[in-house]
C-alpha cells in the first residue's frame, strides 16, 4: 500500500475538538478514490495529511499512524513529499505563481534536476492535454478560473506523482471539461500507476471513474467501498444522484435495467440496451406462430 494511516487523530493549534477522529485508511497505485461528505467533515483537513502540510504548516495535534510513500509526516519535511505526492487545492490562484503557463508548468521539473530535453517534452504534453498550447505565454493572472484550475493540475500532474490529491478539482469547470479532466486522471491511475485521491461533490461527474468512495461525517470515515453500493447505504450523507434516481424509478415501474455505474452516461447505456431486448423481445413474440 502506497498509504497507510491507522487511528490518526487530528486538532488545530489551541482547538480542544478532534477535526480527525480515529481514521483508518489505506490507498494504493491504481486507485482513483473519491472522497466525500458534508461541509465541514474533515475533508480538506484530511487531504493536507498527505502531503505533510499537516502538522508543519498548520501545526497542532497529529496523533496515530501515518505512512505515505514510506513516511511520516512528522518525521519528514514537506519539501520530501513534494516528490511523491501532488495536491491541488480548492482555490488555483494559491499554487500559481510565474507569469506565464508554460513557465508555471516547468518550474517543478527545474527543480527536480530533469534534463531539458525531458522538461520540454513534459510541457508540451501537458499543454497538449489540458487544451493550454494556445495559453503557453499568457499569464496565470490573466487567465478564466476554468483556466487556471487546468492549470494547477496541470502544473501537478506534470510532476508525475504517486499519489495525486485534488480538493473539488472541478470547481471551477464546465461539465465537458470536468469529465475530459477527470477521465485524464484516471488514465494516468491505470497507466502509470498513480493513487488517485478526489474530494468532489459533483457526484455524477466523478462517479464512472470512482474505484472506491469514502464518506467523511464528523470527522470519521463512515463508509468505504464500491461507489453504487457505498451510496445506496449513505443516500442520507451524500446524496442520490438524479441518474440513480432515476433506475429507481424505471425499476419500479417494470423496466428491466442494469446499470454498471450510477452516472448518466452509464444510465443511458443501459436505457438503449433495455430497450434493444425488449425491442427483440416483442419482435419474437410478432413473428412466432399462433
């Protein structure tokens, strides 16, 4: 396992509550983990764990077990885990700081020591798939808050992390958008083997991509595990997307549906293909005798 955290408790400076709360967690290459729960759960305080921001940023009590990448937090600066783990946050304007993209693309591959020849080919594919070529020489400053969300996983991602961390990395995206940046993410799970790590609410844009979700409430982790069946137990924590809703509602009245994952393309997948039997089906039933 890649991460390994075990009765890890956690509280602010001068704070006498537990933000964290006795959470077990493992995470491991490959896995595209979509993290959710009500506002205020622990979430965000959570995500910073990984990369060490907690405690050497914000200080405070950090308490239990935690290994990433083979270290502890509290045992390693953040300078250690910058070279496994990528994180972006909420809000892209905190990470961006160059005046141009392409310069805020290769910034980190500078101070990895990677050959040039290496930095470049790493910046124009990165260009290339977040759509940015066109932005190379703007800067992050003058670019739309889609823009500069490409921008920050982007200027993540490049790294080629292990461990990939993105708090609501679709915040600020069109719904094209979101999905074409999620789907990329999970492409580099799958290919280059990354533990993926997605605070979303945006449950039906993150859901056919989602290998596991874990639900946060007051601090604790209350579910993990397959997605449609983690929802079907936490409806009342995290919602029902309206694609489920709407299975519901087509099982009830008699339609015989199955559905691989609760989103809306996969939805209307198996629309068609129940459509399609039972087209045949009345077809048979024409053309047979009697």
């Amino acid at each position: 396992m890649i991460v390994r955290i075990s009765r890890l408790s956690y509280r602010y400076p001068g704070s006498e509550d537990w933000v964290l709360k006795n959470v077990n967690f493992e995470a491991d290459a490959g896995e595209f983990v979509l993290l959710v729960g009500p506002s205020g759960c622990g979430k965000s305080t959570f995500a910073r764990v990984f990369n060490g921001l907690i405690p050497h940023f914000y200080g405070g009590e950090l308490v239990g077990e935690v290994e990433v990448c083979g270290m502890d937090p509290r045992e390693h600066p953040t300078y250690e885990f910058a070279e496994c783990v990528g994180f972006v946050f909420q809000n892209p304007e905190n990470q961006l700081f160059f005046t141009s993209v392409e310069k805020e693309l290769a910034f980190g591959l500078e101070n990895l020591g990677l050959p040039r020849e290496e930095i470049s080919r790493r910046v124009e594919q990165a260009l290339r798939e977040f759509q940015l070529a066109e932005l190379r020489d703007r800067g992050p400053y003058e670019l739309s808050g889609g823009q500069q969300q490409r921008l920050a996983i982007a200027s993540v991602m490049v790294m080629q992390p292990k461990i990939l961390v993105l708090d609501e990395p679709t915040a600020n995206l069109d719904p094209f958008t979101a999905v074409r940046t999620l789907a990329l993410v999970r492409r580099k799970t799958i290919e280059e083997g990354v533990a993926a790590i997605v605070i979303e609410h945006r449950l039906e844009v993150a859901l056919p991509f989602a290998t596991r979700m874990v639900v946060m409430a007051n601090g604790q982790i209350v579910d993990d595990g397959n997605p449609a069946e983690v929802i079907a137990r936490q409806k009342h924590v995290v919602g029902r997307p309206q694609a489920l809703e709407l299975v519901e509602r087509l099982i009830q009245a008699g339609l015989s549906l199955e559905v691989e994952k609760p989103s809306p393309e996969h939805v209307a997948l198996g629309i068609v293909r129940a459509y399609k039997v039972g087209e045949h089906a009345a077809r048979r039933k024409r053309s047979s005798p009697g």
